[in-house]
C-alpha cells in the first residue's frame, strides 16, 4: 500500500473536517494523522477535552455530524480516533507543534510520542482563537495593488500530476519526501503570487494581525482582504480607504 499516496489524497479532507470542526463549535485541542509502527493504515486522531469531560461517545456523535456536512468527503468515522486532551500522545505533539507559524502541516516521522513508535506523522496547524467575522471591518478600496495569497485549503490540495513527477524529481536526488513536498507546495504558491488585485477594488476587510496588546494599540495593521470572486491578499491598513456610500 502507498502510505504516501493515501495522506497525500486526505489531507485536503482533513483539513476540511478541521474548519468543519471549528464553525460547529467543537472544541478540539489538536489535529493530526499519524501512523503507528504497527499498524500500515493511518488514523487521523482528535485530541478534544470534551473526552475528558463527557467521554468518547458523545464526541463521536458531533464529529459524524459536522461529516455529513462535507458531502464526498474520503474520511469516515471508522478513519477517527477520538484521544484526551491530557493524553501523554497529545502532550508531546502540543510540544512538536509549539511556536509553529506556519500555515501548513507539519510532517515527520521514526519517533516515539506518547509510548507510541510513529512511522509518520501529519499535525494540522492551529486555528486562530479569534473569529474573523468579529475583526470584520466591512468594505474598503485598495490604494495599492494586493498579491493574491493561497488559502491554506488551497495550499493543501493533493497534488496534480505534474506536482507529482517533480516530488518524484527531488526524491531521485536524495531529497526527503517532506522537504521534496514541502518545494513543490512552495511552487505552487509562487506561481499563485504571479496575481494580484488591482488598486481600486473594492474589498471585504478583515484584522487580521496587529503589533500590541490590542487592535488599538496599531494604527496601520495587517488586514486579510477577499474580493467579491473570492480571491484573498494581505495588506496594510493605511494602503486601503473607506469606501464612499
């Protein structure tokens, strides 16, 4: 079986079930394939405190719902292990994933985490704690032309064919799988940052990122626009106006 090839063709899914997750309000700690040494099928375990308080069943229930919301969907409830908040296995991937700002998934593998021997191992990375719709600035015009960003949906996509034969490039020189994935999603967003939103668009404004205690504290802060086609860019506050009802 290609192990590979199984996550390759679910991470996009998974990530899928995270935000699913997240906008149905179930609180989870953290996110992660993982594939044991004994065992060739990989599981994708949720580390919830909702185990702790109520136990497993009632959290199975909720994770079968926000599943049948995501319709075509390749991961089943039988793929989901539902884990402790406290468990010894989420203590040490909390730890992997610690200081980590990345939008993408951390991939490695041949350590023991929580008294288990892990063969490899995919953490999804943390959702923001704030809501965007509470940061929600409403409609401004750009002053200055926006790169394009990949979502972190997008940057997950599983990879095209083309994609496929350049990891297998990289690999053939000795590059891990990881890092070899790792410059083929770093293509694909470079190519997507060829694009940009023109001056003068009207955008949809989001704080996103500011230098303080507070929102307050930042008068030029880091705004995630999205235009009315759904393409997404960052940019600063003083390089957007109000725009004139």
């Amino acid at each position: 079986m290609d192990q590979v090839t199984l996550v390759d063709r679910r991470i996009a899914d998974g990530q899928k079930l995270v935000l699913q997750l997240y906008d149905d309000g179930f609180d989870f700690t953290a996110v992660f394939w993982l594939r044991a040494g004994d065992n060739n099928w990989w599981h994708l375990y949720i580390a919830s405190k909702s185990v702790n308080e109520h136990g497993p069943t009632a959290g199975y229930r909720k994770i079968q719902t926000s599943l049948r919301k995501l319709p075509g969907i390749t991961i089943s409830l039988s793929d989901i292990k539902l884990i402790e908040a406290s468990d010894p296995l989420t203590r040490d991937i909390l730890k992997i994933r610690k200081g980590y700002t990345g939008t993408t998934p951390i991939s490695f593998g041949g350590v023991q985490l929580g008294g288990i021997l892990v063969e490899e191992a995919l953490i999804y990375p943390p959702i923001p704690k704030e809501k965007r719709s509470s940061h929600h600035l409403g409609q401004r015009r750009l002053k200055t032309p926006v790169q394009q960003i990949l979502t972190l949906s997008e940057v997950l996509v599983p990879l095209t064919p083309q994609e496929i034969h350049a990891l297998g490039q990289l690999v053939a020189w000795g590059i891990s799988p990881a890092q070899a994935d790792y410059w083929v999603r770093k293509k694909r967003e470079m190519q997507k940052e060829a694009h940009t939103i023109p001056a003068g668009t009207v955008v949809d404004a989001y704080l996103t990122a500011w230098w303080g205690e507070k929102p307050e504290d930042d008068d030029n802060p880091l705004l995630r626009v999205k235009t009315a086609e759904g393409i997404e860019g960052l940019t600063f506050l003083k390089n957007t106006e109000p725009v004139d009802n």
